[in-house]
C-alpha cells in the first residue's frame, strides 16, 4: 500500500514526535496513579509532571502565574468554562464571523437561552477583522470579546495586539482562541494583550488528544459552572475558588498531560519560528502549484503574510467530499471537506450553499514530496472536469 499522506493537521496533527510517544507510554507504565490525591513518593512523582507542564505552558504563553494554568479536556471544554462562566442575562460580548462553533454554539445558546446579546465582526475579503471595528461595537455592558487566533478554515490569523490594546482601553476581557495557532505562532499575553488563552493539545502542540486548557490573567473573574472533585480540602462543600482548582474537576487527564508536555518541548526545541516557515514554504508551493490551474478555486490564498499552513479550495464540477474521496482512494491523501465545523465564514466565501471546500493541513512531518503530489492530483482532478465538459 501506498504510504499516506497526512494532509489533515488542522484536525489534529499526526503523527506525534517520537518523543511523545516514548514519554506518555514511560508515564503512563510508571507514573501513572492519580496525581496530587495522596503523599507517597509515585504520586507525588506524577504532581511533579502536571506541575512542570502548568509552569512550561504559562511561560510559553508569557504569563506570570502557574497556578493560572488550568487543564480541560480541549479548547471547546475551555471556551465552554468561559463563555458560560463570565456572561449572564443582560450582558453584551463581542466575536467574529471565523469562529469555530467551540465559540459560536456557546454564544449561540447565551443568546438564545440566557438573554445575552453577541455580536459578531465581519471579515474582509482577505479574511481578516479590522480592529477598529471592535470599539464601535463596544457597550457599557460588554463583558467579553472572543476571538479566533487563527482561522481553522483559510489560516489568517488575527490582529490580536490592536484588538487587545481597544479592550484593554475600555476594561473589557479579552479572551483567544489558538486552537491552530498555539505551537505555530508565538502567543505573548504582554506582548498581545490577552487576559485568557485558550489551547488545545492535540494540534499543533503535537500531543495528544483529550488535553487542552486555558490561562487566565489575574484579575479576571469567571464563575463556577461546574462543581467536583479536587482531592484538596475536601472537608469543603463548595467547589474552590482559588486557581487552578477553580476551573479544573475530578481527576486529570495526567497521561494527556504528560504527552502534552512532551509535545512542547519538542516545539521549543525545533523553535516556533522554524516550524512555522516550513509549514509556509510547503503552503505556498501548493499556492503556486494550483493558482492558475483552469477549474480550481483557491480561497483567501493571494497573499500569504499572515497565514498559518491551511489550504482551501474546491474543483468545479466536483463536491467537495467528493474530491476528498478520489484523494484517498486514488491517491491515498488524508484530507478534510465540509464546512470545517466553522460556518459563518463559509457563508462569507460562498461555500455554505455548495458544502463547504476542501482543506489541505499542513505540518512539521509533510515534505515537498507530499505537496507535489498533492498538487498532481488535485490537477488530475481538474482534468476529469474537464474531459468530462467535452
């Protein structure tokens, strides 16, 4: 069989570093009891790793407090805790039009159920917001703006710094989504000014799935919406107030959070920066490989600068779910097609009506070998279209 050609990394990257393979199974053979609920030497063992990855993560992110550092089980548990937690009837927040529904279908439900007014900011046709959109929108009872980092569908990613600094301003939180960009891009909450940062694990990352969190800047309030336990006082019938408790419940995910503390250190060790211009060479060799091809239609893809390594197009003639099935079984190219679970902005590009596009995913393990042949199928393709018009 043809050895596959992973082009799905937006969904979750694969495959991991060796290294975190190697580090979950020594974990998880010998560490693996249940952290922080006893004092013998192997659990206090297995505290030390969550501990060390909560320090690892708050100074990847530039925070200052590691206790600030909660577990989830991914960026929509998070994006939940948040949402649900610092909005209530009679408030206003503030997104965008590039959401994924881990943001939408929260805001969605406050509106819709809970009397909480949202508002959402229109991208360009680049795909981008303009920042100074965001304090027109501003209102005395605006409690949050959330926004995509960068986008799971075209890959732009966001003026963060600019909207922060507006927000900042007027008092109000402002909380990311980097579901795609954490691992790819660095995230600085100084630097950018952030109040919450949202991650996932299982992307770019590199660890595994079913671990993610949040880092939440001091002062920032978010309500209990949830109750458990913590293995810490539990004399006490409420739930704790103090972080990272506060945000955490039952028993942690300590073999993902080990994987998950591999992965980083795997990204720290080959730099951000050079992950990021690899992923970018193999994006724009796709660009330029199928820009001027008669019959495919790339989306937001003319310029580059500011972009991750997601990919979008559609043949013409062809559905899009239909195009990634002759990848696979044609040419065995793992890909993505739909609306991407992110269907506001496919209602900006025009795809909502004809089932979304195709998604090309980018990561540290593709080569110019498996673009090059991405870009001879999806020509192959164009080519059916074509014989088949005549």
């Amino acid at each position: 069989m043809t050895q596959l050609i992973y082009l799905d990394n937006g969904a979750t990257s694969f495959p991991k570093p060796e290294e975190v393979y190697t580090f979950m199974d020594h974990f998880y053979r010998n560490l693996g009891v249940n952290p922080g609920r006893s004092g013998y030497d192997l659990c206090l063992e297995s505290g030390e790793i969550i501990d060390a990855t909560r320090k690892q993560l708050t100074k990847f992110f530039n925070g200052t407090d590691y206790n600030r550092l909660c577990f989830s089980y991914n960026s929509t548990d998070a994006l939940n805790l948040i949402i649900n937690g610092m909005l209530e009837k009679g408030d206003h927040a503030i997104s965008t039009t590039i959401e994924h529904n881990s943001v939408l279908r929260p805001l969605f439900h406050q509106s819709e159920y809970n009397g909480v007014e949202v508002d959402y900011i229109p991208v360009d046709s680049k795909g981008f917001v303009d920042p100074d959109d965001f304090p027109k929108t501003f209102k005395s009872n605006t409690k949050l703006v959330i926004v995509n980092h960068a986008s799971n569908v075209i890959g732009t990613i966001q003026p963060l710094k600019e909207i922060g600094a507006h927000c900042k301003k007027h008092g109000i939180p402002f909380a990311i989504d980097a579901s795609q960009s954490a691992g790819k891009i660095p995230i600085d909450l100084e630097e950018q000014n952030l109040d919450i940062v949202v991650f996932t694990g299982h992307k770019s990352l590199l660890g595994p799935t079913g671990i993610g969190g949040l880092y939440v800047r001091e002062g920032i309030e978010i309500r209990l919406t949830r109750a458990g336990g913590t293995g810490v006082r539990s004399a006490v019938r409420t739930h704790l107030f103090e972080y990272p408790y506060r945000l955490e419940y039952g028993t942690l995910n300590s073999v993902g959070v080990a994987g998950l503390h591999a992965g980083v250190k795997w990204v720290e060790e080959k730099g951000i920066e050079n992950i990021h211009e690899h992923e970018m060479q193999l994006t724009k060799m796709l660009r330029d490989g199928l820009k001027d091809v008669d019959g495919v239609t790339l989306y937001c893809m003319d310029d580059l600068t500011d972009h991750i390594g997601l990919f979008l197009f559609n043949v013409d003639g062809f559905e899009a779910l239909n195009v990634g099935t002759i990848l696979d079984v044609d040419y065995n190219i793992a890909c993505r097609t739909g609306l991407h679970c992110a269907p506001l902005i496919h209602e900006h590009l025009g795809t909502a009506e004809i089932h979304g596009a195709v998604r090309f995913g980018i990561g540290p393990f593709n080569t110019e070998e498996h673009i090059d042949t991405a870009i001879q199928a999806v020509k192959k393709i164009a080519q059916m279209r074509t014989a088949a018009s005549h």
